[in-house]
C-alpha cells in the first residue's frame, strides 16, 4: 500500500515538471516578432521641396537589431530623378532597423528639375530575425513638376518722360528675377525716330555703340540701369519717343516679357504766354519814343531777314507779317539768314540805333528755333515810297535803279547812292559784310536789303541781293 503511493508521487512531480518545462519552453517559441510598416500610405514631394522623410513604424519595438529591405519601382529614374539616404543598390534600400526602437526612416530627395510628375514605389521585404512585415509594406512618393526658374531679365517701367530742360535726365531700370552671377551683361537698342539724332537732341550714360547700349551687372545685384540725357536745343520741337528694346542677355540671364521702353522727351521750347507782333512791339515807340523797358516777359516771332551787314556782330533784323525791327544782343549773334526764332525780350530796351527803332540788351537765353528756314519775299517799292519811314526794318526791293560812281573800281564798303531818274537812296554795306571788298557793278539793275540805318538799304547776300 505505502509502495503504490509513492509510485503515484512521483509520477505526479515528472508529469507537472514535464508540463512546466513544456509551457516554457512553448512561450519562449511563440514570443511575438516586431511588425514593420510603412507609416503613410502615400506622400508627395512639392514644387517647392528638394526631399522628404519616408517613416517606418516598429510594433512592439525591437527586441534586438537587424534590417529590412525596401524595393523601388516606378517612373522615376534613380540617380537622374531622385536618390535617397541610405543609398539604393540595385533599386534596393538596406534599412536598419536598431534594438529598442520603434521607428526608423529613410531620405528621399529630388535631383532635377521635372518638367512631369514622376512616381516612386517603395515595398518591404526581406526582414532578418526578429523582424516580420507589418500591414503597410508599401507606399507610393509623388515627385511634383517643377516650373523651370530662369533669372528673366526686364525693364522695371514700359514708358517714361522727361523734359528736354532736365540737364540731370531720366534714370531707367532693368531688374532681374534673381541675383546674378559674374559676367551678366544685356544690350538695349534704340530706335530713333526720323530728325532726332543722338548726340544733337539726347544721349545716354553709358553712351551708344553701333545704337546699342551694353549694360554689365555687379555680382550678386539684381538690378543695372543708364540714364536718358535730353539735350536742351532751343528748338521748337514736337515732343519725341525713342523705343528701347532688350536686345540680347548674357551670363545666365534670359529677355523677360517687359523688353520695351518707351521713352518720350518733353519739348520744353513752346511758348507760354502771348505772342506780340513786331508791329505791336514796334508801337510803344509811339507812346515812349526812346529808351523804354520791357520789365517782364515779352515774346516775339520772326525770320531772320540779315546776314552779316549790321551795325556790330551782336545784331539781327527779324521780320514777321507786319513789320521788322533791329535786334542787338548782349552776346554775339548766333542765328543764321531765314532762321525762324521765337524771342522772349524781357529786360530789353527800346531805342535808336544809328537812327532806326532798334531793341537793345537782349538777352540770347531767351530763344527758341523752328526746325525749318523760312524766306522772307522782298516787297517791291519805289525810292519815294522809301522815304517815307513806312518800311523801317523790312526787306524792300528797288528795281531800275543804278550806282553814279560806279568806275569799275570803287568797292561796296561804305555808303553810296543809287538813282532811279532823279530821285536817290543810299545804300550802305559794313566792313562785316561779306561782299564789302566787291567792286560795284554797272548800269542798271535792281538792289534788295533791309531798311536800316538812317533809312539807307542794306544788302546781306550778293549773288540775291544785287541782281540784273
């Protein structure tokens, strides 16, 4: 009795040993491997990013270290479109995976600029020991295309003015998208419409060559420029627009859409105020006889009608549809035979000049040329019509008439006397004169000039003004 229950003891501990141990040994064998999976099932690399982080999730967390392998497919090439961080071998990526972790991750970046969306697939495989593939083994990364960014080169304004009175001019701007490297430069042309010529009506800074400007950029700007500079030419101009256009561009830069200018130079020559006739100047010698003053401004308009024979280098007849009248400057003359002239004769005084009505003092700022010479018709009159102090200032022209002491000898210079019949007017020719030195002609002819001094005619072209 005692022997067969010892028996039945001992049977019961090897049977409970052999079920713990076999338990044990059953836990061990089914303890979990660390799922790994891809976090996201999809993300995109934007226009405006160069990479992106693809995470892996680890459940449970490690329990020791290994790796797993990722494999790429897809339209994106390795290496031309994109690469990644581990660095793929054979269109794998070696992850690692590290003991106590419960995430990992790998780079991928893009390497060129797409003009087209590339797509990239990534799949787990392969997990060493420890390590079993989760729920998400793959994922997908869209690269974005990217707009292809040239530094564009442009105009900062399509139109600018200035005044033809602006001695500083215009500065124009030409700005770039980016900074620019060394070696950046851009040619601008113009183009000039018809009776502007550079040098005369404008130029620039820095100056034309061959009607190009050539501007160099500084390193890391973003910006150049030149100057328009209009030349004040006292001319009595329509306003003008001179077109530049960004012809050419170098050294990374590439023409932009703003490529034209238009430029418009002000004409500072109209006139402002009234515009008196020379009879209406000419009439306050009736109320002040001589040595009046003009205190403020006071425009006239005329042709230049003389040529050289005036009382002094400083002296002019101009002439309009009413009348004429001597004009002597503070300065040396500067206007030609038929010059059509705008005066402003402020601060000018009335007076007589070797007995003729004549202006005096006035100041050549105060000037304005039309572009187109005039002639002034000579009005045909009698000596008796002469005398009578009616043309003072005035082209005239004498016909029939003759020289008595011409001999073939005796020159113009000086005063001499023409007859027509019994009546007689002198005719006067200054040493200034370009024909001063001509030996008088003979037998009768006609005789033009202006009525001038004490009240004798005065010729101012030969080859015109003495004729048969």
């Amino acid at each position: 009795m005692k022997t067969r229950n010892f028996t039945r003891l001992i049977l019961y501990f090897v049977s409970t040993f052999t079920i713990i141990s076999c338990s044990s040994d059953e836990d061990i064998s089914q303890d979990p491997a660390t799922k790994v999976s891809f976090v996201n099932q999809s993300q995109i690399i934007t226009e405006e990013m160069e990479s992106i982080s693809i995470p892996l999730q680890l459940d449970p967390k490690a329990f020791s270290s290994g790796y797993i392998t990722v494999e790429l497919t897809g339209d994106a090439v390795y290496g031309i479109d994109f690469t990644t961080i581990p660095q793929a071998v054979n269109n794998k990526l070696t992850i690692n995976l590290l003991q106590n972790t419960q995430v990992s991750s790998f780079l991928v970046s893009r390497t060129n600029i797409l003009t087209t969306e590339k797509l990239i697939n990534f799949k787990l495989s392969s997990p060493t020991e420890g390590f079993s593939l989760g729920s998400r083994i793959n994922t997908d990364v869209k690269i974005s295309a990217q707009s292809i960014s040239t530094n564009k080169i442009n105009f900062d304004v399509d139109v600018a003015s200035v005044s033809e009175g602006n001695s500083s001019g215009i500065e124009i701007g030409l700005n770039t998208t980016t900074t620019v490297s060394n070696g950046s430069l851009a040619k601008v042309k113009l183009t000039v419409p018809e009776g502007i010529v550079y040098g005369s009506h404008f130029y620039t800074v820095p100056a034309t060559v061959l009607n190009e400007i050539q501007l160099e950029f500084n390193q890391n700007v973003q910006s150049t420029s030149f100057k328009i500079i209009p030349i004040n030419d006292n001319f009595i101009l329509e306003d003008y627009s001179i077109v530049f256009e960004i012809i050419e561009a170098a050294g990374g830069l590439d023409i932009g859409s703003n490529n034209l200018l238009t430029a418009t130079v002000l004409d500072n020559d109209q006139a402002e105020g009234v515009i008196n006739t020379i009879a209406q100047l000419k009439s306050n010698f009736n109320d002040n006889q001589y040595n009046w003053y003009l205190p403020t401004d006071y425009l006239i308009e005329g042709v230049i009608t003389s040529n050289g024979n005036t009382v002094d280098n400083k002296s002019v007849y101009i002439q309009d549809e009413t009348s004429g009248i001597l004009i002597r400057f503070t300065t040396p003359n500067i206007f030609n035979l038929g010059d059509k002239i705008r005066l402003n004769l402020a601060n000018a005084t009335g007076t007589s000049i070797n007995g003729q009505k004549g202006i005096n003092q006035v100041i050549m700022s105060g000037y304005a040329i039309y572009p187109e010479n005039a002639f002034v018709v000579a009005e045909t009159i009698t000596i008796a019509q002469l005398r009578t102090g009616n043309y003072e200032g005035k082209k005239v022209k004498i016909e029939n008439v003759y020289f008595p002491n011409a001999d073939n000898a005796t020159t113009f210079s000086g005063s001499h006397i023409i007859r027509h019949d019994t009546d007689m007017a002198a005719v006067l020719v200054h040493e200034t004169a370009h024909f001063a030195n001509y030996i008088i002609p003979q037998g009768n002819l006609s005789v033009t000039g202006i009525v001038g001094d004490n009240g004798s005619i005065l010729p101012q072209k030969y080859s015109h003004d003495i004729s048969y």
